[in-house]
C-alpha cells in the first residue's frame, strides 16, 4: 500500500519538477554571455582619402564631415581615433 501511495505522489509532482528545470534551464542558458568568436564586427569601409593619395583611410564616425578615425597601416581597421572631437587622434 505504501509503494503506491509513494508512486501515485511522484506522478502527481513530476510535470512540477520539469517545469522548475526547464525554467532553471532557460534561465542559466540566458545568463551565459554570447561569445565574441561567433561573431564578427563589420567595420565598414573608409569613406575619407585625408593624404590625398587616392586610398580611403579614415572614416566619418561621428557624420560631421571630417574625419575622426584613421587607418594608418593598411589593414582596413581603423587604428587612430578622435574621440573628443578636436580632429586629432587621441
């Protein structure tokens, strides 16, 4: 008699506890922070030729018509940045 008491019990809280894990699950699933790995960064390309020798090397962050990062080695990523709006890299 006791056994089926006892089963008929685990019967009643089994969709409780899958409930509980599931929610536990998804919860620790959207606490964990995305990876960078997965995704890459597009930088778009230079928009602004400032020496003048027919490549783009420096980009209009801020839309104001001058240029505020630049490319100083060649690799399409911006390496200079003016982020206090004087012109200058910082």
């Amino acid at each position: 008699m006791h056994s089926k008491r006892a089963s008929k019990h685990v019967r009643r809280i089994t969709p409780y506890l899958m409930t509980v894990g599931l929610g536990l699950a998804v919860a620790a699933n959207a606490a964990e922070p995305e990876s960078l790995d997965d995704e890459t960064v597009e930088i778009p390309a230079p928009t602004i030729d400032t020496d003048g020798d027919g490549l783009m090397d420096a980009w209009d962050r801020s839309g104001n018509g001058q240029a505020d990062a630049w490319d100083k080695d060649g690799d399409g990523q911006p390496d200079l940045l003016d982020d206090d709006g004087d012109g200058q890299p910082d």
